[in-house]
C-alpha cells in the first residue's frame, strides 16, 4: 500500500491543483515565505517579456500559510509525473519534502513543496510596485499575468489566510491596469 500523497499550495495549486484531490486542509510552513520571486517566461510571461510567478523562498522565521492537498489514493504516480511536468518547467523550482501543521495543531510530514532555486537565472528580488508593473503586462502561454495575481489572492481570502503582499500587488496592478 502507498502511503498517501501531500502537496503543499501556496499559488496556483490553490485554484488549479490539476489532479484528483481527496482532502484539502489549510496548513502553515515554516521557514519560507510566498513572493512573486521567479521571472515566468513560460506560463505566465515569454523570454522577451517575462512576468512574475509565486515561489517559496526560505527565510528565517518565516512562514506561509497555504493548503495541504491530499492527493486521491491510486493518483499518487500520476500527479507526481504531473506535477513534475508542470512545475520543473525551467528546473526554477526544487522539488522538497517539507512538514506542514495544520490549523488543528497536527503536523504532516514528508509533503511533496516546490521551491525557489535561488541560483536559478529566474530567480528575482523586486520591491512590490516593481512586481505590479510586471505583472500588470505579463502575458505567458497560460494566459495574462494579473489573473493569476488575482485568482490567487482571492482563494487566499476565501480560505481566510489573506496575505497582505498580494493583496497590496491587487490593488496596485488594478490601478496600473484600470481594472476594477
């Protein structure tokens, strides 16, 4: 018997996991922190105008509050190939184990967690209006930069575990774009 599959999500796989899910439980990271610190030059941007993508970066004291997806018992190969496929792309993030706890105290260990490789050339530090005007042009091959901005921060909010950088980046991109 396989023992059962958890991916962490702190961006897209909040809104799109794009595999079968069977639990999902909001959760916290510890030590790493979400930031729009990975140039997209394939999803959400192209090598001439690259947007930007939310990444796990590690920081001491950091933490993330996300979700824990447990993947459908019998899809544990598949979305692991799946996940792969998308998520290593450019070889920008790393695939990681890491411990999750859940909101109910309990912990989970060995969660399948993509993070940045800090010395991958898509890695970037902007400040966050730089981030808005990036991401307010942004058009990769999964569509434009601010939907996924948007989609993002409002699943976060769903969930109750806003984040006051994205949120911020909404604002600031709607004023750039004049969306409302």
């Amino acid at each position: 018997m396989t023992a059962p599959l958890w991916v962490f999500g702190y961006g897209s796989l909040l809104w799109h996991p794009g595999f079968p899910v069977a639990e999902t439980r909001i959760a916290r990271l510890e030590g790493w922190h979400r930031s729009f610190c990975m140039t997209s030059i394939h999803h959400r941007g192209t090598e001439a105008a690259p947007g930007l993508v939310l990444a796990l970066d590690e920081a001491p004291g950091a933490c993330c509050d996300g979700i824990g997806l447990r993947v459908e018992a019998g899809h544990e190969d598949a979305t692991l190939a799946y996940l792969r496929e998308r998520e290593l792309i450019s070889s920008a993030y790393v695939e990681t184990r890491q411990q999750i706890l859940f909101r109910d105290g309990t912990r989970q260990d060995d969660v399948l967690t993509y993070v940045i490789n800090r010395d991958h050339v898509q890695y970037c530090q902007w400040s966050l209006p730089e981030q808005a005007q990036i991401i307010a042009r942004a058009v990769g091959g999964r569509g434009p930069n601010d939907e996924y901005l948007y989609n993002t921060a409002a699943h976060l909010a769903e969930l109750g575990i806003g984040d006051a950088d994205l949120e911020s980046l909404v604002t600031q991109v709607r004023a750039l774009t004049g969306a409302t």
